[in-house]
C-alpha cells in the first residue's frame, strides 16, 4: 500500500498490485478507502486506462457469519484514445466465517467469503456470472488484506506471495 491518492476527487489509498504469470508481469493500481464498516473500491488504473466505479463497491467488514450483503454497481473505463466501456455488476457477499489457510506467504486466520457476481457488458447482449471463493487476513499485520481467491472453472487460483509494504491504520 502507498500513501493517500486523488481518485476522481475521492482521497483514497493507492494499493500497487503486480502480477505475474505465464504470460508475464502486470501491474495495476487500486483506489480504495478503508471505513468503520467497508472497504469501499473507486476503481483502478494500469497502462493508459482508468475504470471508474459507481457507485463505489463495498466490502463489508462487519457481516455476520452466513449473512450476505448485495450491491449494482456499474464500472466505466476510459482508454488513452478517447475510446470507453461499461459493464453493470449485480454481487452478493456471504461471510462463511473464520479459517486458517496456509499460503505461500504463511499460515493466517482468514475471514472466508463466497461471492457471486454476474455482469452485462453495456450496449451488448452478452451476459457472465461467476462465483469466487476468497480469503482475506481476519488479524495480525495484514489484518483486512486479501491473501487468496479462487474463482471458475476450471478453477483459477491466485495467492499473494509476497508483500512489500503494508499499513493501514
């Protein structure tokens, strides 16, 4: 995580994600702000693009285990040469409760959530649904960080590996 960044008028914390895969490394950057009762996701930039959510998606930090929190929220990009494209989200988060899972970055109790999303992209009839599976540090320094996803079929996994910098308040 870096320090505090302007997202579309909005002071929210800039978290630097890189990835890596077969196909090589990706960097992107996260626009969120932590509250009482969320993490609240503005949207990300990488390359020469910007998505945009509205209203801003909503992780709830204070659910009951079993109970689900539903939200719509609609994401716009606008790409380097003037170009744009919409997808309307329709999710559901169910916190399943607290777990230990072990990553590659260590042993961690997690808070484990299910969430199912389907999105339409905008002005075309195509439509996808999905469910992912997540798990997120529920105490000790990374306390509220993601540290594993799994999601489709088949299955794709992605566990964080290494952190470099870390420190929410």
């Amino acid at each position: 995580m870096k320090g505090v960044e302007d997202f579309e008028g909005v002071a929210t914390t800039l978290i630097k994600n890189t990835f890596e895969d077969e196909f090589g490394k990706f960097v992107s950057n996260t626009y969120v702000r932590v509250t009482k009762s969320a993490l609240v996701f503005y949207g990300y930039a990488n390359g020469s693009s910007r998505t945009v959510v509205t209203p801003p998606s909503k992780t709830p930090t204070n659910l009951e285990e079993g109970e689900t929190f539903k939200q719509t929220v609609t994401y716009k990009t606008f790409f380097g040469n003037g170009s744009t494209a919409g997808s309307k989200w329709k999710s559901a988060i169910t916190f399943l409760g607290i777990e230990t899972i072990k990553t590659p970055l260590g042993k961690f109790a997690a808070c484990k959530f299910e969430t199912k999303s389907s999105s339409k992209i905008t002005d075309v009839s195509a439509a996808d649904a999905s469910v992912e599976t997540s798990w997120v540090a529920a105490e000790g320094p990374y306390r509220g960080f993601g540290l594993k996803s799994v999601s489709g079929k088949p299955a794709t996994t992605y566990e964080v590996v290494k952190i470099r910098e870390f420190d929410v308040k």
